[in-house]
C-alpha cells in the first residue's frame, strides 16, 4: 500500500485531545471554587494584623514611658524627642492635646490609623470615655465596622485612698469587625 506524504499515522499525532483539555479545564474549575473563598477575604485578617501590632506598639511605649518616669521622676517624659505627659504615676495621660503624644510615642502613622478622641460616640467610632482614646484603621474608618475595629488606650487610674492605689493603663482591642 502507498502512502501519501501528506497523510500521519496516528502514532505520530502529538498534542492533546479535546476531551483532556476539558476535562483538565474542569478540574481547574473545580479547585478555584473551592480554593478562591478561602483568599478572599484577607483584607480583613490583614486589618486584624494590624490592629493587634498597634495594641503591641501601645504596650511597649507605655512600658519605656513609665520605665523612664521611674527613673527621672520628672515630666513630661522625653521619648526621642517627644514630650509626653504623665500622670503621678507616671503613666500617659489622656486629653486633647496629649492623643498626638499617645500616637507619636507608639508609631502610629496618621495616614494609616484615625484616632478617636475621648469623650465620642458614634455608631461609626468607638465610643470611648473621658479618659480612653482609640485608633482606627483608615480603612474602615467612618463606615459602621469601626466601631468594632479599634485598638483602645484608657488611661490609669490613681484612687484618692490612703495609700493610693494605682491601676495602669489598660490597652484594648477589638478585632471582630474587620
């Protein structure tokens, strides 16, 4: 029998048929339905992140605030060239003028975080009291999840008592709305 040059024996095909390319193209779909919702939503475990690590930076400025007030006895404290004011305890103290001081000392970056003054309410802020100020993340900042994605500085208490007794700074975090 004489072959044409033109004709190929099936042996010689290469490539893949239409079947495996679908059902390869179905497998891909099956495992990007089942994988993608689980990498969707990391903006707000990123958020979350970030939360928890000013909630750090807030207890170690705190912490190296006090430290140095232990030692000097004097305020303000000097922290890098910042002035924060204690209280007689000396513990950062809450008030409108010393929230920058509170973010300054902790590095929190006003592009990235909106501090909550004491005294507010809001169903899109925290609510802190007179002597809390809270941060959050620009992101969700003035929408209803702020309210429940905060990191919260609330000032020690000094108690009038003989001796006083002192209750430090308590630094709080919410992390379920973001």
């Amino acid at each position: 029998m004489k072959k044409f040059p033109n004709s190929m024996n099936r042996s010689q095909q290469a490539g893949f048929t239409l079947i495996e390319l679908i059902v390869v193209i179905v497998i891909l779909g099956i495992l990007a339905a089942t994988a993608l919702p689980r990498f969707m939503d990391v903006g707000s475990e990123a958020r979350a992140a970030s939360v928890s690590a000013v909630r750090g930076s807030l207890n170690a400025a705190n912490s190296m605030v006090h430290s140095r007030w232990l030692i000097a006895q004097t305020s303000p404290v000097k922290m890098e060239g910042l002035d924060v004011p204690v209280d007689a305890a000396g513990y950062p103290t809450v008030s409108a003028a010393a929230n920058s001081h509170i973010a300054d000392m902790a590095g929190i970056n006003s592009a990235d975080y909106t501090t909550i003054a004491p005294s507010s309410s809001g169903t899109t802020s925290p609510t802190t009291s007179g002597s809390e100020v809270a941060f959050v993340p620009k992101s969700v900042a003035g929408t209803t999840k702020a309210a429940k994605c905060y990191v919260k500085f609330t000032a020690a208490t000094i108690s009038s008592a003989t001796p006083p007794v002192v209750t430090p700074p308590v630094i709080s975090q919410d992390t379920s709305g973001c």
